[in-house]
C-alpha cells in the first residue's frame, strides 16, 4: 500500500462562503471582493460542513457552454479542509484501482468496469465492477462522507433511501459475488468509522446486516487540501451492535 498516492487538483481559486440555495448553487465572494454564484456539485444536506463566513476553494472551467464557470470543490471547518464535490471520490478511486494501493483488493481483478448494470432487473449500477481470472467478481459501491462526530466520520448525514438500496443490493450479491462498501472520508481528521445511526436508523441496521454476510466495509480516510486529495489509509470501524 502506498499512502503517498495523491490526486493532483487543478489551480484553485478562493473565496468566502456567502450563502448556499436551491442546493445546487453558493455564492462566494472571491479575494477580489467579487461575489460569483458557484455550482455546489452536492445534492445532500451538508451537515456539519456549510459553515456561513469560511473559506472556500473553487475550481474554474473554461467551458463556454457551462451556466456557471466555478465548481465548489471543499470547505475548510475549523482547521480541516472538507470535500465538497461529490463527483470528485468515483474519480479518485477510480485512480487509485487502476494503481492497486488497496492491498486487499489488489491480487483478485485486472479489470475495472464502471457503472456496471446489476440487481433485480439489472435497474441499478454499481460504481465499479472488478473481474480477474478465476476470482469472485467485485461489486464496488462508493459513498461520499463527510459527516464527523470529533474524530469518527459518519454515513449517511440524513435518511438515504436510495443508500438504502444499494446496501441491499450488495446483500443480495453475497456470497456468489465478493461486495465491498467503501466509504470515501473526504476530511483528513477522523480516524473512526461509523454509519450515523441518528440521521437514519434503517440505513444503520442494513449495514450491520451487510457485515453479518459478508459485505466488505472499507472506511477510506483521504486528506483534502488545495494541492490534492491524499490517501491515509483505513479508518477503524466503530460499529456497535444496534
């Protein structure tokens, strides 16, 4: 394992949250004293981590066919900077497959598919499909996290039906498939791993299930600055009974 794989950003520009609306939009004010609107790539709640007044980091396209030029890419919460691009892990992991840094997956696939069709009625996609020569193919589910209670992140941050399902689904794949649930901590300050009960009850249940037969849980701790995202390791699982 490599802890020194990085994914580079590019150049950055900064900025103050002013506000977040309609979900898919922040305004920020720019060094510059300018006040850009800003896609905001995360449909979820943000809680915890859309603090009114801190800094930002954006980044730009030069495509003139976007509505809106800048990206929200991270939020820094007291001294941590936190991801806010829920976009951005998929493409991470999809680098860090294609590099093998993750020793227990490394030795079983040699081939990574993305947004593979599978479950009942194939209606679903998993995030990645790994297959190799007379192995189990991996079904690979990645989740954005955020959510940190101190030092242990926490998924989800609200009730997710559709997490929900796709926990299910990698029930229904064991054990003629080897499930993984891999959970992208997109802050460098937590080092426990926990699903968040109090957000949504059901989604800690269908976990503890997935653990039972055999769903692999990979806590994933990644350090966001603006340079890049920098992989830590494995979080410790802290799962109690429920």
């Amino acid at each position: 394992m490599s802890i020194e794989f990085v994914y580079p950003y590019p150049p950055l520009t900064a900025g103050i949250l002013v506000k977040r609306y309609k979900r898919f939009l922040a305004d920020i004010e720019l060094e510059n004293g300018e006040i850009i609107t800003a896609h905001c790539p995360n449909t979820g709640p943000m809680t915890g981590v859309c603090h009114i007044g801190a800094k930002v980091y954006l980044s730009n396209s030069n495509n003139p066919k976007r509505k809106l030029a800048y990206t929200w890419e991270m939020i820094q919460i007291d001294e941590t900077w936190v991801g806010v691009n829920t976009a951005l892990p998929n493409r991470v992991i999809k680098q860090a497959l294609t590099e093998k840094i993750f020793p227990n997956l490394d030795s079983y696939y040699d081939t990574i598919k993305p947004e593979v069709p599978y479950g009942k009625n194939k209606k679903s996609r998993i995030d990645f499909l790994l297959t190799g020569t007379d192995q189990k193919p991996i079904y690979l589910e990645v989740k954005n996290t955020t959510l940190a209670l101190e030092n242990q992140a926490q998924f989800p941050d609200t009730v997710t039906t559709r997490g929900q399902k796709h926990l299910q689904e990698l029930i229904d794949l064991c054990p003629d498939a080897h499930a993984v649930m891999l959970y992208f901590i997109n802050r460098g300050d937590c080092t426990e791993f926990a699903p968040g009960d109090d957000y949504d009850s059901v989604y800690g249940q269908l976990l503890r299930q997935a653990i039972a037969v055999g769903v692999e849980v990979m806590p994933c701790r990644f350090e966001v600055s603006p340079d890049g995202v920098k992989f830590l390791g494995m979080a410790e699982l802290a799962i109690a009974n429920f």
